[in-house]
C-alpha cells in the first residue's frame, strides 16, 4: 500500500508541476486504495477528483479540501532536503524514526531522504 501511495504522489505531483490539469479518478479498487487514491490526490494538488458511483452509474466528482501535512513536518521534511545523514538532523532535534514511521522520508545507508 505505501509503494502504490507513493507512485500516486509521485505522479500527480510531477504531472502538476508540468501544468497539467490532472484528474485522478478514485473509482475503482479496495475502499482503501480509492481512500488513498483521493487523499493523496487532494495533497498532491490535483485539479479534480472524480468517482462513478457503482449504482447510479454517474460520474460524481469529491470537493477539493484543504487538507495538508503539518507544518511542523514540513519544517522537519525541509531540514533533509534532498538528502542528510541522519545524525546531522539529530543534532537539529529532528525526530528521524517518527518521519520514517510516518512514510514521509527514507534512511538508507545513514542517509535521510525525502519521499
């Protein structure tokens, strides 16, 4: 689940910052990938997230929320840029472990990178 959560991000972000108007459709699925699907799509600034409802047959679409990741783990993701050893950001108080936990960031090899 987290792989395909981060190919959705991936994707739509990098559709989005080419320009594109991106639709995700969150149609199809387990409750929980269609869950995600639009979740990640709402963070990821997707232009419109649509559904068909299985009985109507119609293509709904979800209100766009203002929905985001806390500041502070912004703050903290920020800290890593593109890529710190891990005891660099310790030293700046950063919680690695919660940011791993939280599927924001991966540590290989002492290596703190942004997901």
């Amino acid at each position: 689940m987290v792989e395909l959560i981060d190919k959705y991000a991936r994707l739509i972000t990098s559709k989005a910052r080419q320009g594109l108007k991106v639709v995700v459709n969150a149609t199809a699925g387990f409750k929980p990938e269609t869950t995600y699907a639009a979740l990640i799509a709402l963070m990821s600034c997707a232009w419109r997230v649509i559904y068909m409802h299985e009985d109507f047959r119609k293509v709904g679409e979800l209100p766009i929320l203002p929905i985001g990741i806390r500041q502070r783990y912004l703050d903290e993701v920020g800290k890593v840029g593109n890529g710190t050893p891990s005891y660099v950001l310790t030293q700046q108080d950063v919680d690695v472990g919660d940011l791993v936990e939280r599927g924001l960031v991966e540590e290989r090899d002492g290596v703190v990178r942004p997901k």
